[in-house]
C-alpha cells in the first residue's frame, strides 16, 4: 500500500477498528521477517533511553520510547509492554510499520504501538520517538493556553505544538488510547514536520533524529512546560524566545545534547 | 442487624459514640470468629499496598490500606496502628465488619477502622479500601471546585467526586476522625457507587475491586488532582473527558494495572 | 531578675545589644552551672528531631531544635552552631535561659540562640522550641494571607498564626536575627500562649510539650501552609476547620503523634 | 588592552564574532601561560562546587561554575565541557581572561566560558562565577515580574537583579548562547556592581568573593525565586525586606555560610 494511501485519514473508529483486525489477523498468520539483529550498543541506548525518562520523571509507570531499526527504515525495536524503568534488553522486541511483531513468542505489545509505527511510516526524518505522560505538559493539552520556546532549552518547540483530539481524529468519543493504525496516522498527520505533539486527555508524542535528541526532547518539553506555567503564575505578559532566535538556539543546543545524555545514561543506569 | 438498619443515618454523635463504646464493650467480652489463614500471597500484597501508597506519596505516616478476606466477605484484614511504610506481615490483624479486631493480642488498632467496616458491608463489589491524606487531593476537599478527570488515568473519577462532610453527617463539630460505626456508614453513604470519596479537612477514601487497582486509584487520584490544579492554574477554560470516554478508558486502562503495579511493588519492596 | 522585669518590652535595638553584651561578659567571666547529664535517651530524640527536621524539608543548613532540661527547667539543650543533619550527640550544649552556654569549651553557638531561652522562661509549659526557613511557610510571613488550619493535621494552628515583625519590634530596622534577649521576649511576646509564630522576612518558631510534638508541628505547619497555598489557588472560598473542629481534633490527633515519630526518626536516623 | 576600552559595548554581533575568531586563532597559534598548579584545595572546593550545585538543583546536565586562579587575578580555573555532576579534578582547565586555554590538549571548553572570563576582568572583587539554568529563577528572566529578596537569606539581591536581554545587546536575534567576549563583556555590564544577574531566555549568571559564596548565592537565588512566586500567588501584596535590612541581613548570613557549605559539601561527595 502506497504512503499516500496509508496516510489517509480514517475519520470512522469502526473502520479504524476493523482495519486492525483484520491487520491483527494478518499478523497471526504471517509474522513479518526480520531485518535481523541490531547493534547491541544501539540495544543498550534504548534501554537507557527506557530507564533515563522514568529517572527523569517523563514517563512513570507508563509511556514507551523507541527506535528505527538502522538496517531497515521498514523496521522498529522497542520493548515489551513493560514499565520504562524495568525494561532491559531481552525485553526489546522488532516491529514493522504495521507495528506487527517480527518475533512476539508470547511477549504482550503495548496497545498503542501504532503511534511509532505511523510516525515512523510518515515521517522519514525520525528515527527514535516516545510516548509520555509527561506530568507538565499534560496541562496544556487540556488547556487554551499554548506551550511555547520559553527558554533556549525549550527552543525546538518553537514552530508549534499541536494538540490531537482524538475524538475529532476518530469523529466520536474513543478510549483515548491510540490503539489502531488508524488513529496513529490520524496523530502523525497532527505531529505533521514538528518535534512534538501534544495529546489532549492524554499526553504527548516526541519524536527526533536519535536517541540521545528524542530523550533530550522529551526531559526538556517537561522542563519548559513546568517553567511557562509558572512563568504565566507570575501575572505579567511573558517573553517567549522568538522564530529567530529559536532556530539559532536549536541549532547551537543540539550539538551539544551528548553532555545531559551521558550524564542522565549514567545515574539512571547505577540505580 | 440487617443492613438496612445499619445503613440508617445516625445524626447525633452522642448516640454515634455510645454504640461506638458499646460495640467495643461487646468486642471485649467476645472477639468475632476468625474467617482462617488468608493466602500469605495476599498478605505479601497487602504489605506490599501499604508500602506502595508511602512511596508513591499517596499516604505519609498516616493512612491506611485493607482487603476483604477471600474466605469470608464479613471478614477483612489490616495492619494494627502503624505507618504504612513500617508494616510487615505480622502487623496485619483480622476484623469482622463491626471491625473488632478478630484476635488483637495487645495491638492497637487504628481509631479510624471504621471507615473501612462498613464500606465492606454496603459495596459487595469493594475487595479493597484505601483511605489517605493525599496531599493534592485535599485541596479539592476544601474548594468549591470539583475534582474531575483530566485524563484517561484519572478516568475513573468520572462518576463524580463527592465531599464528604463529616459537620453534616454527625450534626455539628467533631474531632474530623471517623471513630464510630455511624460515622462510618455515612461516608459510605456519601461514597455511594464511586470509586473515591474526599473527606473536608481531612482526606480521601478509595475503594476497588483489588489491591492493585485501589492502589492504581489512589496514585492516579493524586496525580489528577495535581494535574487538574496545574491546569486550572494556565487561566483558560479546561477540556476534562467527557462520559463516554472516561467509561471506555477506565475499561481499556483497567487491563493495563499490572503494569504499574510491578513497578511500584519492585520500588517500594526494595527499599 | 524577676521574669515580669524580664518580660517588659526592650523596643531600642541599642538597648538591647547592649544588654546582649553585658550579658556575654557576665557569661564570659562566669559561665552558668550545668544542671547535670541529661538522660541519653533524650540527647538520642534531641539528636533524632534535628535530622527528621532535615528529612522531612522542614530545616535545610540552618534552623534548630532544643529541648528544656528534664533536671532544671532553667537550662536547654542544643547543638553547637551545625547543619542540623549534621548533629550528632556531641555536638549537645547546654545553656541557660540567658542562653549563655553552661560549658562552651570552644564551640560556636548559634546567633539566634536567645528564641529558646526567652520562649522557655516566658512559657513555662514548653517542652521543645524549633525555630525553622520552613519553605511553604515563609510565604505566608510576608503576604496579607493568614495561615489557617486546612486540615485536621493542621488543627493546632486554629488558635491564629501571629506574624512577628522584627522591624517593629526593635523600633527600626535589623539584621532579620533574634540576636539578642529583648528581640527573643518580643519574639515570645508575639508567641503568646500559642504553638507557632511567623517570622516576617525571615521563618516561623514552633513550641510543643515534647520533642515529638514539637516535630510533628513543624512538619505539618509545612505542609499544610502548601496544601493551603494550593487550596487558594483553586480560586474559590476555602473551608477550613472551625476552632470547635480543631479543638477536638488537635486532641484527638494529639494522641497519635508517636506513629509518625517512629517511622521519621527510623528514616532519619537510617541516612 | 585597557579595561575601559574592553569594557566598551560591542552592539554588533558580526563584530563580536570576527573578535571571537581572531581571538580564537591567537589562542590556536600561541597558548597563554599558566599560573601554575592551584592548591589541590582549591580544586577540589571547585569540584565539590560543580556537584554541590547539581546536588541542589542550581545545575541540571548544564551550567558551570569558576574560581579566579589565587596565583594570578588573570587566570581562572573551570571544568572541560561536562555536566557539573560528573565533574572531577582531572577535568578542571585553566583560562586567561579572553578564555583561552593554557592546555586544552583536546578537551572541549564550554561554548559559554566568555561569561567568567568576562566578569573576571571587569570585576576585581569577584573571585568565583556560576552560570546555571536555575528552575524557579528562568521565570523572571522572561517576566514583568522583578526578583526581589523575600526573606534574609536572599538579603544578597537587594541592589536589584537586572534581566540581561541578550538581544538587545547583540542588535538583533542569537542562538541565546554568551559565546563571544563581546557578548560576555555585555553580561558583565549589565550586571554592574551586583552578584546576581538574570539572563532572558537562558539562565543567571551569580558572582562572590569566593566558592562557599558563591554557591550560597546560586542556591538561595533559586530558593528566593520559589518562595517569592508562591509568596505572589497568595494573592496579596508582599513584604520584602526593605534595603537597610537587606544590607545588615547579608553582612550577617555572610558570616554563616560555611554551615551549609559543609554540609551541602559532605552530601554532595558523598554520592
């Protein structure tokens, strides 16, 4: 199926239903092929990735963070439904885009598997993303209010933060979880080019070029939002970094994101 | 006496705390039969709960957490009067749903085991309560502003969030403590069919169908609450789920409890 | 001199330095007896209650705790100038209610030691004095906003939280310290009969009949002023404990302050 | 180069970089000499500085802190490019004032260096610089709002914190970063005389006459900021300290700080 057609949007959730079905059956029957084992030390970066958000306090007993396959962009690694911090290698399991199992052997999925491989079909940029409950920045999906570049740290949030709905995505009311192709391509239209998207009720989307950048997203999304908020709390209008600046800032900070990953890989993998 | 006399409103706290004092006499006299040895797998988990609720900051050196007995629905089990950080399973005493204490042996038990007794005897369906000072949460007790479900982990709430008011149940001041049957009886009153239940000045109660998922609920009702405030705070009007997504989402994230649940007994066992 | 001479109201900073200083003189040339070893059991609680105090966010590096002499009622005991996590059972002074130190031998004494040896002559039911940079509380020191009890937790504070303002006190302005005698009788003055005082600018002293108690104040009149805080910011009126509700349930919650002792001191001790 | 002319602003970037460059190929072509090794007492109050700040949440993976090299007012002495955290003493580097390297031999400076170097040049007094993205501080360097000392132990920002707006000094947008002297020489203007400076979008930038000061500065400028936005939200008008108390609290707390220094000192080393 041609990416144009995939990225249609499935208004009807019992179409969307459906459609996983029958791709849930399809899965049964034939498992995908793998593209064959990664990188261990690409292995050991996601489960530090795994343990660095829930030690960062992005994720807690929820929340998922993967990565593209480097052998194959049709391919992406992460774990089984597990808690973040818990996870370690035996638990990373190879999906492909339809978020089938290459080789599941009993091991459960997180239901909401599609949000990484719709992301990953649509946007070919990516190559790491999380899901987060993220505790600050769950308030601005529920919220008029936008978050926006407060700091140079926040700086890759400054061509917008989306909100999905997904009742507008699915025409009616769901269970919030982005459980179906469908609704994953629904959120990755949403995301569009930007880093992150915010999901009303919910949480938010992350995604980037790497690991270290997709963590360093989601801890200072959580950051920025915690800062804006209180920013906003002091009563008078506040200055937010503007297009100009952020994009100098993104750019100059992003060289530098190997220095909180090493620190962060570091404790959260001592404990 | 059938539950619908004990289920009767008992305004005057004078009247409140004689049947408190005789219950008691009557419990001196004889001790309540006890139901058997429950599975020592529970007793692991209820300890587990009450280390759970202290490390997740759901309860400090108050609050306490109970099961039903699996042997006899008249019957629960609870730690003596202790903080819940503290409790091992030789702290966990036996009460019938008068709750005296099956076998008490010289160990005090908490002053408020009442609010615990007669849940158990209005909700057949109750397998476990909680009742905390959950710290975000007791804003909302206080406030005219109701606490609402801002997103599918708090989804629960959505039947409403009553306010127990302990002045309008005994018909003027007390000590704010549920020290009698009576008072007992009307916070289960006001509880009704809900999962959770705050107390004015005081705190929460909430109840489930398992320790896990009272524990999921007390996390996820502070965690809300918090998020709710953080919301309020940004100054616009705030999207909560609506009905019909909150019956769904707590049916999908009901199947999800394990999940956290292993992590936090993990945490919590390990310290 | 008689305590009603000692009680009068020295409103010259100048005159009251100068007393400091002869007091320190009289004290160099003749230090105060001792009233004989304390009981260790009470050194162990005294040393405990520092690093709760620290523990639990109530002190960081400064901030102290004392305890009135079980053998004469004219002397206290305290640590030397230290973090109070950093006290051991050495580092225990004891003074008179001049606060001059009985046996110095070279030890630094804490500049604001004049607090606890003014509140133990003018209050002769106090036990224990902790004087605290509280965070949560400090707000409500310089803000129009009274500090009430929100919770029964919080229910000895129903008597009124009076804010002492050193600047008014010594006539002109100060170093924010109670430095000397006459500033710690105003401090005592402003006290009254009451079991907390705001410090304006500066942190809160808090007096109880034993080292548990007094504990057990200074943490919760932390945490409810930050519940309190939070209560107000929902934006609506605020119910608070009536004084018939916080009469009753200060006794009743009286009864059971040995819980939380036991478990912060065990964690506290344990670091 | 005389101070007054260093000391002239360079409002446009492209000048400031063509500085930069040039200076950069001096250092490439010819190192400045060192002062010599600095007491190993010294640095290691330079590393227990970096980890003290962390310890504290002053730093997070960013941020960095300075000591004047005591051999020679030109040089100063900080981390390669690391996180604070980990910093050690094999890590510490010698600078020249324009912020040169004595000895990189391949190590990465920070991008920011010319912040210290700057300062340290147009203020004798100042012996030790941090520069940190202090949470409850990056509020009011994007607010109306002006940070202002709530109680004693914030008595050091009395004169004013002034909001550096990096824009404004180099005439148009950057990527935020203080990477130029041009742009540190602009900081240290607008910092003036005081120990503490706000940086818009970024941070602040804290001096003192040595590291114990220093680091009390950076932690209570965080602690002040959090009391002072709670203090706000309270609703009413606040009460700071007023400038004479301001002036005779911090020549007090000044004598004080090597209380929490050891203790902060021992915590920090400890992990």
């Amino acid at each position: 199926m041609p990416p144009t057609h995939r990225r249609e949007f499935l208004r009807a959730t019992a179409l969307g239903a459906t459609a996983a079905l029958l791709a849930r059956r399809r899965a049964w029957a034939q498992a995908p092929a793998s593209a064959g084992p990664a990188d261990p030390a690409l292995i050991d970066d996601l489960v530090a990735a795994n343990r660095i958000l829930a030690d960062q306090g992005v994720v807690d007993g929820y929340g998922h963070v993967s990565v593209r396959h480097p052998a194959d962009p049709q391919r992406y690694l992460m774990s089984r439904s597990l808690a973040p911090e818990l996870v370690t290698a035996a638990d990373i399991m190879e999906y492909d885009l339809d978020s089938n199992a290459v080789d599941a052997r009993g091991r459960t999925s997180y239901l909401e598997r599609f949000i990484h491989g719709e992301i990953y079909r649509a946007r070919p940029d990516v190559k790491a993303v999380v899901h987060d409950h993220s505790p600050s920045v769950i308030p601005f999906g529920v919220s008029t209010a936008a978050l926006r570049p407060l700091y140079h740290m926040g700086a890759f949030l400054a061509g917008g933060v989306p909100v999905f709905d997904i009742k507008v995505a699915a025409g009616g009311a769901t269970d919030m979880l982005v459980r179906t192709p469908a609704l994953g391509r629904a959120l990755a239209q949403t995301l569009g080019a930007r880093p992150v998207a915010l999901m009303r009720g919910h949480g938010a989307v992350v995604v980037g070029p790497s690991l270290p950048v997709v963590v360093y997203r989601g801890v200072y999304t959580e950051v920025n939002a915690r800062l804006q908020a209180q920013a906003m709390a002091l009563g008078g209008p506040v200055t937010y970094l503007d297009d100009d600046e952020a994009r100098r800032a993104e750019s100059s900070v992003g060289g530098t994101v190997e220095r909180p990953w090493q620190l962060w890989r570091r404790k959260a993998l001592a404990r």
